[in-house]
C-alpha cells in the first residue's frame, strides 16, 4: 500500500503545472510536453486583429508580459492553428491565411552610438529576411531603406500583407538619457527607421508596438495618423498582467497555505483603467521561491534610465500619496523635458487610483497612487538613494532607526537622523536649491523610513491644515513637522492647527515632533518632542 501511494504522489508531481518563468515565446509555453502555467490573453487578440485597426501602441512597465503577447500574436497570423487549440481564438480566426511576419526586437543589450544601433537594425533585418528565407541583400545601405526592401519583398514572394511586430521600440532611448552626445543621432535613425512602417502602408496588414514610453518625437506618434493607443483603452486593460480570477483559478494548485491577501498587498494593485492587476514575474518567482515575499520586479535592475534622469537635477520629488494630473501630463513625453510624474507612471512606479471627468470641459484628471508594497519599498529605495548618494544596503541595514521609532527613542532617532544627514556629500548640493527647501528634508526623512518599511503618511490632511508628516505604530502615533531657516517653534503649529485631533479617539499614545533644519549647515538645528496629554 506505501508503494501505491508513493507511486501515485509521483504521477501527481509529475502532472502538476509548470511555471512559465522567463518563457517568452508562445510555442514554448503551448508545448504540450511542458503543461506551461498558461493564461489566456487571445480574447483580447481576437477583439484587437478582427476589427478595423491597423496599428497599435502598447505601454507597460518592463516584466509586464509585452513580449509574450507579440509572440501570441506572431502564431495567430502565421497561422498556427494547433498551439491555440482549446483557448478563445481557436474556432474563431480564419487559420487558413496565413501571413509573413517581421518581429523586431529592440530589447537585450545596450546601445550607445549611432553605429551600434545602425549594426543591431542590420542584424535585425538580416534574420527576419533568413526566417522568410528572402535573400536578405544586406549591403551598405541605411537601416530603414533596408527594412523597407524587406516589407516589399515578404509580399510579393508571400501575395500577402505583412505583419510587423515591435518589441521594446524606445530601449535605444532610454539607454541614452543624459548621453546628450550621440541620443540626437540615435534618435533620427529610429524615426527613419520606423518612418518606413508609414511608407509601406500598403504592403501591411497589421502592426503592433510596444515599450515603456510614449516619446512624443518618434515617428510612431506624429507619422502615423491611424496609430491606436490602447494602453488606456478599458477593453485591454488586462491584455498584460494577471487578474485575481486569473491566479485563483490558473495557479490554483500553488496556493496552498498562501495569505491571498498578503500576496495581494504585496503583488497587486497595477490598474490601467480596468481591473487591478499583478506583475506575471511577481507571482512567477514567489510561486518558485515557495512563496517567499521579496522584491523580485525590482531586483531584475533599478531602471538605469530612471536614475540617470534624476541624477544632477532639481527634481522635487512627488507627493506620492497625492499626486492628481491632466490627461496632457500623461500623454506628452518629451526627452528634452521629461516629466518625473509622468516618467515614474509609465516605468510602472504609480498606477491609477481614481479618474474623473470635469463636467464642463471634459478634460480627465487622474489621481496616481503607488500599486503596491513591493513598489512602495523598491521607489523609496531609489528616492533615498537618489536625495543621500548613500548605498542602498546601507539604507536598509538600518535596524536601529526602526527599533528607535517603534520604542519611541526619540533621543536615538535625532542621533541618527544628523548622521544620515551629516554623511550626504557636499557635490549633492553644488548647484542645488532643494537644501534650501523644508520638501527637501522631508523628501530624505520620508523615502529613508518609507526604505525601511516604516508605516508613514506624507502631507497628513486635517480640516486646519496638513502635518508635514505622521508615523503609525502599534502603541503610538508621531506627528512631525519640519522647518528651514526659520525661528518658528514647529510643535507650537501642531498645536495651533490640532493636527493631532483626527487621531484622538484612536486609543494609541500620540507624539509630537517638531525638526529645524539650516540650509547653510545642511542639518538639524533643533530637535524637540513631547507626548501629547
């Protein structure tokens, strides 16, 4: 009877789901051998290649899904009616046309110059001419008059339209941001090289492009009149990503002794005007690593791009517990003058939280929000890394900040503070005014303890005023405000406008804070506190 049971835990093992980690390419992931985790995105497909539109524009944060889906695409028009046997498309598409394919994939390593990227478009044409087996003609002309050979030639030899699939479009220039030497030049050889899409309008049947950004100068957006961006379109709200139905039911044999809510704080919280949705790498690797709660989508890289921006300017950072923007916000992304909000939006650091239309102009105002706790921990992580120079290790290695707060060790937390403040070099603030801001010292104090999952709220609204910032405990609630160059006591405002108030019936102790800074010293002159009776 052991030997029974035994053998039948086998067969279970064996017949359990695969994860689909780092699996890109659809006939991978339908390869019935496997038994690939598999969710199903072709509804959506279907909805998209069956109706009028020709072009389409996808944004999603990088791990979302993007290329995957390409590929799903990639099969349906080269007619692989077998992979997609049992999911939505099947009796659906007409499987018999069949369509030549050019895939293009800007993702992988970096480039840096003009060269390299002129080398890398070659490369690409050349295999996509190999894969169509069309003699490939690579020769010395520029990029773009060889793609546009390729999408003349695929259609005579096929007699049909071609298909064109974009991956990662704008990587060229996000690996550029501040290489103000050669971005300009790598810049016009991407117009000209996706101009041809335009150009060859006629000899294509469908294409569909992705990235993390909508620059407002690629010929995408400005060339091709008929171009549709359905990132926001609620009927593709989920068309990347996985709902909660989807990791109920798909992965439904890997929740065993999982806290769904705890997963959901952690994971969830992505909206493009849909449903909220999770990361796939997310739940991937904690399913892998026996549900074990980390930042995966943030250990993949810090985006470079994002930290290159940042770096050497002004930038006040955002109130990301209130942040409300214009539609034109969102939709404008110049490289000359790239907007932290709308950057930090696109790269998948702040999603939608609500949306609302003015009655009057029907303009839409959107209110950001951070999706989740693995973003909330990784972007402050960045913030404080950003606003001190101070390794991120160093960062989180700070227990005896947390442990202060918590015991209400007010003496070892001024300690601390002036020591974090005391070690930012000097070359932070050459040609700098934030130092001499009071959001400056709050922004270092909040993505500090906001790195090292201190539960704060930033800007705490009262119908008096707003307190700079308030910390929540389990026994205690602190209350702090901050002040630059000023005489003004900052517990004598608390006070005043009873901040404090909101929290009287709450039951917890409730302490009050008030910090100086000198913008000359560049530290705290004061450090004052009092339990509130």
């Amino acid at each position: 009877m052991r030997n029974m049971n035994n053998g039948q835990e086998n067969m279970q093992k064996k017949e359990k789901k695969l994860l689909p980690l780092g699996i890109q390419t659809f006939a991978d992931i339908r390869d019935p051998k496997r038994n690939y985790a598999y969710v199903d995105k072709t509804a959506m497909a279907y909805q998209m290649i069956s109706g009028g539109t020709k072009y389409c524009f996808l944004s999603r944060p990088r791990r979302f899904g993007k290329s995957l889906f390409l590929d799903t695409l990639a099969e349906i028009f080269k007619g692989s009616k077998k992979m997609f046997e049992g999911l939505y498309i099947y009796d659906k598409w007409d499987w018999n046309t069949k369509y030549p394919v050019l895939k293009i994939s800007l993702g992988g390593g970096g480039v840096y110059k003009k060269e390299e990227l002129d080398g890398k478009l070659r490369d690409i044409v050349y295999w996509n001419s190999k894969y169509l087996e069309i003699d490939p003609e690579i020769n010395d002309q520029e990029p773009h008059r060889l793609l546009s050979n390729l999408i003349q030639l695929a259609h005579k030899k096929y007699n049909q339209q071609v298909v064109i699939l974009v991956d990662e479009y704008d990587k060229p220039l996000l690996d550029n941001i501040g290489n103000d030497e050669h971005i300009e030049e790598i810049r016009r050889t991407m117009r000209s090289f996706y101009a041809e899409i335009k150009n060859n309008d006629a000899y294509i049947r469908f294409g569909f492009i992705t990235g993390i950004t909508k620059f407002s100068q690629m010929s995408f957006f400005s060339d091709l009149n008929n171009l549709t961006d359905i990132s926001l379109d609620p009927r593709y709200s989920t068309i990347t990503g996985y709902t909660q139905n989807d990791l109920e039911e798909v992965f439904a044999e890997f929740l065993d002794g999982v806290d769904l809510e705890e997963v959901r704080k952690w994971y969830n919280g992505y909206n493009f005007l849909g449903e909220p949705l999770y990361n796939p790498y997310d739940i991937l690797n904690f399913f892998d690593k026996q549900n074990v709660f980390k930042n995966y989508w943030w250990q993949t890289g810090q985006q470079s791009f994002l930290t290159k921006m940042m770096k050497g300017k002004n930038y006040h950072l955002p109130n990301l517990e209130n942040i409300t923007v214009g539609e034109e916000i969102l939709e404008k992304f110049n490289i000359e003058d790239i907007n932290i909000v709308a950057l930090l939006w696109q790269s998948g650091y702040l999603t939608f939280d609500t949306v609302e239309q003015d009655p009057f102009t029907k303009t839409f105002s959107y209110k950001l929000r951070v999706p989740n706790l693995e973003v909330q921990a990784s972007l402050n992580l960045l913030f404080a890394t950003y606003l001190t120079d101070k390794a991120t290790e160093d960062i989180v290695a700070r227990n005896d900040m947390v442990k202060s707060l918590y015991n209400n060790n007010f003496e070892k937390v001024e300690e601390l503070l002036r020591t974090l403040f005391a070690s930012i070099p000097y070359d932070n603030h050459v040609g700098n005014t934030m130092s001499n801001y009071e959001g400056y010292y709050a922004s270092v104090i909040y993505a500090y303890l906001a790195a090292l999952g201190v539960p704060l709220l930033s800007e705490d609204h009262s119908n008096l005023g707003r307190a700079d910032m308030t910390m929540f405990f389990p026994n205690s609630i602190t209350i702090i405000e901050f002040k630059v160059d000023k005489n003004e006591n900052p517990i004598e405002q608390i006070k005043r406008k009873k901040y404090y108030e909101k929290y009287l019936s709450d039951g917890r102790e409730i302490y009050l804070v008030g910090i100086k800074f000198s913008s000359e010293e560049r530290n705290i002159t004061s450090f004052v506190y009092e339990k509130y009776e």
